[in-house]
C-alpha cells in the first residue's frame, strides 16, 4: 500500500480510556487515523445496537495527536456504523479495536463490546483486530503492548484477512512475552451466581456474580497460551453456521 491507510479505531471502555488512548498512538505511527467510540464505558454489551433510542454523536479532542475524534451515546456496534456511513469519506482500510481493560479470551469473545466493533467492522468488508489485555485496572500498563501490536498490525495491512475472518488478540499481563501463538478459542464459560438483595424500600435487585471455568485441556487454546506468558491470536468467524451438523441435519425426517 503505497500511501498511508485509513484507521478506524473504537473501543467499549469509552474514548477516554488509557487503553484505546494507547491503541491510537501506536496506529499514528501506521496511519491516518479516525476514532469512533462510546462516550462512556460499554463492557459486555456484545453485538448490541441502538434501536429504540437516539443517537448522539461529536467530534472531540481528548489529548494531542493528529487523529481526527469522536465519542457517541452509541455501544461499540453503533460506532463502527456510523462511522463507516456517516463521519468516514471513504471505507477505512483497517480497524482496530480496544485496547481492552481484561480478557476477551475463550466464551469471553462473545459477551465482548471491544470484539463486537472489530467483527462489525468485519461485516462491513473491513479488515479489523481487537486488542485486548488481561488486566482489568483502569491504570493497567500498555507499554509492553506497543511493539507486538504494531507488528501484528502491519502483518494485516500487507497480509489482509479471508472475508468474514477478523482477529481476536490478547495479551497476559506481563512485562515481557515468549511470543505469539495463533490459537483457538478455549471451551469454557461462565458459571453465573446472582447475590440477591434488597433496597430500603424492600424491592428485590440482583448483582451479577460468577466464576469463570476452563473445561479445556489442549495446548492449541487461547487460554493455554495465555496462562503461559503467550500473547494468543485467535481468527474468529462471524458466520455462526455449524456446517459440519448440516449433513447430519439433512437425514431427520423433517417432512
């Protein structure tokens, strides 16, 4: 690609957040970059989109730098289209998502607003990447980040990514890495608990509780990389077909 690409970065934390603020200065070092983000955080919003409500969206400027902002009232979906419609002049040549305060690992990608945007931006036709790292504090260190994600971009720039193909990347929280292991996503889940309670004025609400469980063994997961100082890169589809039980499905007697 002879000039600079096109960068569109978001995030679900919200456009203030170190890690997307992170993300842009290293995709400042590759490109011209435009972010779309929420206003406010947006974790494990998943795929949502705003329909029965209105959408705010104006530009910003939060710190220096020559990226060209915006926040929206919008989840992560919101942002990639109406940044791809309506703020972009033309479709952006790459996306990029996070950087994620915490794991976007295993069952974790589906719940995922930071994933979400990348694999929006996927249905859109737009190569996409979302960076997530294993540290939920809001002061986590993105340092060590810097340099894998900017090799891992540049490889999808000059490489590009199969149609309905985007990628899921997530960092151990680690000064130093052994490297990157492509992967595949872990079978575990979440073993949800509800802590029942009641306000003052005896209505009953609930806190989402859980405990995350690994029901996975293999050496080739996501988890397992990472549980071993491994940055993992997981290719994730969007098309959800289980094609492999359409023949089995095809012998019912559905007629």
């Amino acid at each position: 690609m002879s000039k600079r690409p096109l960068i569109l970065v978001s995030n679900d934390d919200g456009i203030t957040a170190p890690g997307i603020r992170t993300l842009i200065s290293v995709m400042n070092e590759i490109g011209d970059v435009v972010v779309v983000a929420p206003d406010g955080p947006q974790s494990g919003m998943g795929h949502a989109v705003t329909i029965d409500n209105i959408l705010h969206c104006s530009k910003i400027k939060v710190d220096d730098g020559p990226q060209v902002e915006y926040k929206t009232s919008g989840t992560p979906a919101d942002c990639i289209k109406i940044a791809v419609s309506e703020i972009m002049k033309r479709k952006p040549d790459l996306c990029v998502s996070g950087i994620n305060h915490g794991s976007n690992s295993s069952i974790n990608v589906i719940y995922s607003g930071t994933m979400s945007a990348a694999v929006e931006a996927g249905v859109e036709g737009i190569p996409a990447i979302g960076f997530s790292l294993l540290d939920y504090s809001w002061d986590a260190n993105f340092e060590p980040l810097k340099a894998h994600i900017k090799k891992i971009t540049l490889n999808v720039i000059e490489n590009g990514l199969p149609e309905g193909v985007v990628l899921n990347v997530n960092f151990p929280k680690a000064e130093t890495f052994k490297g990157v292991k492509v992967c595949r996503q872990a079978r575990a889940n979440w073993v949800e608990e509800f802590d029942k309670r009641k306000n003052p004025q005896g209505k009953t609400y609930y806190w989402l509780t859980g405990k995350f469980t690994n029901m996975d063994n293999g050496e080739d997961t996501d988890e397992w990389a990472l549980a071993n100082n491994y940055i993992s890169m997981v290719p994730v589809q969007f098309d959800l077909t289980a094609h492999h039980f359409i023949q089995k499905l095809n012998s019912w007697n559905l007629d």
